[in-house]
C-alpha cells in the first residue's frame, strides 16, 4: 500500500452504526503509532481522503482497490 493508492473501508453494522456501508478514497499519508493496547509495539495508519472527510485509518481495515503506478 503507498500514497495514492485507491482503497474500500467496509464499516460493520453495531450498536453505533445502524446499517453497513462502504467507501471509497485515496490514501494520502501513513502513519506509525505506538499502541499500548495491542500485542504489537506500533500501530499502522493511512490518511483517506474519502469523498466527504479525510479519515486516519488503521491500514488492517482498508483493502487496495487499483494501485497508483
């Protein structure tokens, strides 16, 4: 995955959300964080710029749609 990249984020229907949804965006930025509640030392996120809003999402969330050449 890298800057420019075309990815889909599937949300899940919970007590938040009230139906599923998916969007489509360009992954502009990533990011490594650490995160003190996961096994692993540092968490992993890409910025998306979504049609309505630019969203920090944890790349294990995203799926590459069409890879920028």
């Amino acid at each position: 995955m890298k800057v420019g990249d075309l990815v889909k984020w599937e949300s899940v229907k919970n007590d938040i959300e009230e139906e599923f949804d998916t969007d489509y965006g360009i992954v502009i930025e990533f990011m490594q964080c650490h995160d003190s509640s996961s096994k692993e030392e540092y968490m992993h996120k890409a910025l998306v710029q979504f049609y309505d809003e630019t969203v920090w999402i944890t790349i294990h969330h995203i799926q590459i749609i069409n890879e920028q050449q």
